[in-house]
C-alpha cells in the first residue's frame, strides 16, 4: 500500500506512512475523527507485539459499573482506569515504547479502526458491525463479507507477521458496554462483543500523534 495523504489541518498537509508502516514508536494504524466529521485530528499507532502486547488480561477485577462511556476518547478512558483494579488498562498505561510513555488502552472505535486497516485474515467480515463516525474516511454502512480486506502490511498477516493480531480471540477495548461488560473486538471478523469485565481477553496499547 502506498504512503496517504494526511487531512488539511490548521493549512498543512503531507504524506504519511503506509498501513502497517513503522511510525511513531510502533505502527501506523490509519487516522481518528474525535469529532465524528470525517476530518483527522490524529494519526493511531499500534504498539509492538515485541513490548508484550497482545497479552490475555481482565477488564477489571469485579464486575461493577461506573466505567468510562465513550466510544472514542481512549486516553482519558485509560487514564481513568489506571489502577489495580483495571489490569488492561493498568498494563497498557503503565508502558514506555520508543521513548513514548502516552500509550493507553483503545476506545471501541478505536480499536475498530484497528481492525478495518490491519485485519490479519481473509476470512468474510461480519456484516452486522462497521459504522464508524470516528474512522478517517467516515463509515457509514457495515462491512461487507469481502471489505474490509485483509491487510496488505506484511507484518500484520496472522500466523506469518510478526506483528499480527491473534484471530480467533477477543481483545477488549476501554469502553463500557454496561455495569457488569465492557466492549471487545473479535479480529477473525471484526465483530463486536460485550465480554464479562472479570473475563480475560487480549489488550494491546496505542497512542496517538496530533495531525
């Protein structure tokens, strides 16, 4: 996949790394819309497998409410639930990559943009999720069987890529889908979830860079 352009921000443009390309401490994961308008506000980075991603951790350690709502704001999501209590979001705040210690525990939407530009499979999406007002461009309608595509990022294809999301598993995003779930990402099809908070799943961290 060739570099994309970056979004006009503030009268700048320029050209950005491919999908999968090392970018900013990890991997350039593609562009979020805080504001849900189509226009990026800042570039997502995957973090490294190598700095124990892709680890099997619980949301939180009892099943109560009170956790952070939204869909898109995975720093102060994150930055709520750094404690003992929340081992997801505990392992990814506590994380320094790069000489980058901003990492934190995706957003739903966020960890969806994940899945859309890296899926590590070919297998059909699940065409009852993919609406995006966050993703870069905006989606919105659902995936079809065939869109997303599996990701052309060499390092991200599953059982060869080094850096590859784990199919067949659930990871956990840092949004609560109710007092006892929280939402989680399936990455052999992109389907969306809501796992038991006490339930262990895999995480990874991300950061963000200001467009």
């Amino acid at each position: 996949m060739s570099g994309i352009m970056l979004n006009v921000v503030g009268g700048t443009s320029g050209a950005l790394p491919a999908i999968g390309s090392v970018f900013g401490g990890g991997f350039f994961a593609g562009q979020i819309s805080t504001a849900g308008n189509g226009i990026a506000d800042y570039n997502l980075v995957i973090g490294p497998v190598a700095s124990a991603q892709n680890n099997t951790v619980q949301f939180k350690t009892v099943a109560t409410g009170g956790d952070p709502t939204s869909v898109i704001d995975g720093p102060a999501n994150s930055a709520t639930m750094n404690s003992a209590t929340y081992p997801a979001a505990q392992f990814c705040e506590g994380l320094t990559i790069g000489g980058f210690s901003d990492w934190y525990m995706p957003a739903r939407n966020e960890i969806e943009v994940c899945y859309f530009n890296l899926k590590p499979t070919t297998a059909a999406n699940n065409s009852s999720w993919g609406i995006n007002a966050n993703a870069v461009p905006t989606r919105t309608s659902n995936y079809t069987s065939v869109d997303p595509a599996q990701t052309s990022a060499a390092a991200f294809v599953t059982s060869t890529g080094a850096e590859a999301f784990i199919t067949g598993v659930f990871y956990w995003s840092s949004t609560e889908a109710s007092s006892t779930t929280s939402w989680s990402t399936y990455f052999t099809n992109g389907s969306q979830s809501t796992n038991t908070k006490t339930g262990s799943y895999r995480v990874r961290a991300v950061r963000r860079v200001a467009v």
